[in-house]
C-alpha cells in the first residue's frame, strides 16, 4: 500500500479494473518499474506509479513477507543451473568489483534487514532527480510532460545520485570449477570488455554473438545439437552494462562430451570471424528482430532502458541500422582477433559432485 492507497489490493485495483496491469524488474544497474493501460486510462497508471515509488508505506509486516518471498527466490536461484551459472560467471569474471555481486543479495543480507534499511535506501535515491521516465504508445510529448510534472514534480526533488565508477582489474585467473548435484555439465566460456559507445569494434563484437548463435540456422545451434546432439540449452549472448560488457558463449552437456563441445565452440568463433554471408544474415535477423520489437510497446519500454545504461539514451530503428549496416567483416575479424582469443577467455563450468572432468 501507499499514502493514498493504503490497500494494496485496492491501488493494484485502480489499474487492473480497466485492464491495466504494472510489475518491476531490476538488475545490476537498474530498478525498472513499468505498466501498461488502455490509453483513455493513462493517467491512472501513471498515478500508480508514483505512488508506489515515492509513498509507500513500507510497514513491518510487509517487509517481512517480501524478505520471505527473496529468500524463498534464493532457493529456486541456487537450484537452477542456468542461473546459478550466470551469477557465478559474473561472480568469477568480475571478481572484486560491484558487478561480481548478484542482484539478489546473500542469504545473510537479506535476512539482516530492517525496516529501517528500506527507508533510507528510498531516501537516498528514490527522488524525481535520479528517475528516467519514459512513455510508448498513445500519448504525446506534452500529454507526457504535463503528467511527468503533476506526478514526479522536480520541486521534491533530492540531490541526484551519481554513482562512482569502479575500474576493472583483471584477476588473470582463467578457470573456475563449481561441483554440484547435477548430471549434467554446465559451462560459461566468457570474455569482458570495456563498454565503449561508439567503439566499431565492440558493436562487432555485439553483432557476431548473432552471427554465431541468432538462431536454430547459425553456427551453435547448426553444429553442437543438429548434427552432433551434444547439446540442448545453448547460446551465446552480450550482457551490456554502463560500463562493461560480457561476451559469453553458454550451454549444458554430458560431462564426458565438455571438450569435444568447447574445441567445436572455439572453432565456430574462429572459422565465422570471416564469413561474409554469415554476417549478412545476421545483419537481416538482428534487423527483423528489432523491427518486430517496435509492434510491442512493452518491448519498445524495455529497449529502451536498456539503450539508456548502455548509450546514455535511447535509440530509434534509423540509428539501430545504421549502426548495425557500418560493420564490415573486417570490423568482425579484428574484433574477434582482439577480444576473443582463446586466451582470454574465461572458463566457468558447474561440474557433477565426485566425477573427474577434463576442464
């Protein structure tokens, strides 16, 4: 509940009885709080929202069922491989740096907190001088200025928050073994690098993650579970933070197979970092994906905010195109030669309790 809305059932009412709906995510970076609503009815979610980010009641009880419901999240988390893997290769890649931290905190954290923890984490950053408010589908600028300035007045606002960048040292480690209860091996093969905008060579990067594995017709997919069945799960992708970035190349497979898989996944990244019809078509997917996105206003929302940490603002489709149509294979090889050698990668693998393993 909120100063207005004392009930949560009847603020989460005011939205949903004309079929809106809201929810919120975070990550590393970011809180996002987010609703959809037919369009006659925006100024109610937009009132929602307010309220819930700057007049909750946060009362005790509650506080208490929410630190429930994280701990019990905590569980399903280290049950599940894949995101167990995640956490750990960010845990491992980034080691002694606020990025190594997951989201979720630790078991102990969570547990220790207070009320009183909760109000002043809102006091300090939870003020209209740190939010990025932004709006898609049937409203104008001055339809969305008018409602920004009624709801998140500048006139309340707090000092804005300016986070502290923190460099990145290297560990020079590149190998971390995590025995569990499982049958299957898990494995990240990852690389890090410095999120720089306009950098040619890390949009290369971002875009040979699609040329590599866009879908079930490119190279992973084609190579590793049609023709060999070595594995299910599968993929590469690119984590974009403010600062960093993570290329990563992850999957599961019968602990015997582990080699065989990774010698073909380093051979994929080699042989591809010259394929110039690959790279067409995975300038067309990339493309097509994004205008897909477009037809979906939460999409468009999520995008977004996502552009706005990575770039510092969001983008539209011309930008997107014509960043994506600059890169040339030559752009391609030299990213793949500087960033992705065999070397420098890190090798996280989740390993079956009591095997032996050639890591």
């Amino acid at each position: 509940g909120t100063v207005k809305f004392p009930d949560g059932d009847v603020l989460n009412s005011h939205i949903e009885d004309v079929g809106g709906n809201k929810r919120a995510n975070t990550n590393k970076e970011r809180t996002f709080y987010l609703g959809k609503i037919p369009h006659e009815h925006k100024e109610r979610l937009i009132e929602v929202l307010s309220e819930v980010v700057q007049n909750p009641i946060l009362s005790e009880d509650r506080v208490l069922t929410e630190k429930g419901s994280i701990l019990r999240e905590m569980e399903i988390r280290d049950d599940t491989m894949v995101r167990s893997l995640y956490n750990m290769t960010s845990e491992f890649v980034f080691k002694n740096h606020p990025l190594s931290h997951d989201t979720l905190g630790t078991i102990d954290s969570v547990s220790s907190f207070t009320r009183n923890d909760f109000v002043k984490f809102r006091e300090k950053f939870y003020n209209p001088a740190n939010y990025t408010l932004i709006f898609a589908g049937r409203i104008n600028e001055n339809e969305a200025r008018e409602l920004a300035e009624k709801y998140f007045p500048l006139n309340i606002a707090g000092k804005r928050n300016i986070r502290e960048e923190v460099p990145f040292i290297d560990n020079t480690e590149r190998k971390y073994v995590i025995p569990r209860k499982t049958n299957q091996l898990y494995f990240s093969l990852a690389v890090p690098f410095i999120n720089r905008k306009d950098d040619r060579l890390v949009k290369a990067i971002e875009l040979f993650s699609v040329m590599i594995s866009g879908g079930g017709s490119f190279p992973l997919s084609q190579e590793l579970r049609e023709k060999r069945g070595l594995c299910y799960s599968l993929g590469s992708e690119i984590l974009k933070m403010s600062d960093f970035e993570l290329f990563r190349v992850y999957g599961g497979v019968d602990p015997t197979q582990y080699k065989k898989a990774k010698d073909i996944i380093l051979e994929i990244i080699d042989k591809n970092k010259n394929n110039s019809a690959l790279l067409e078509k995975a300038k067309h997917y990339k493309l097509g994906r994004w205008k897909l996105a477009y037809e979906n206003t939460e999409q468009i929302l999520e995008n977004a905010v996502e552009q706005i940490i990575a770039y510092g603002k969001p983008l539209d489709y011309s930008e997107l195109e014509k960043g994506v149509n600059e890169i040339t294979i030559g752009d391609i090889e030299e990213a793949v030669n500087t960033y992705l050698s065999p070397n420098n990668i890190r090798e996280v693998t989740i390993v079956p309790e009591g095997t032996s393993v050639n890591i």
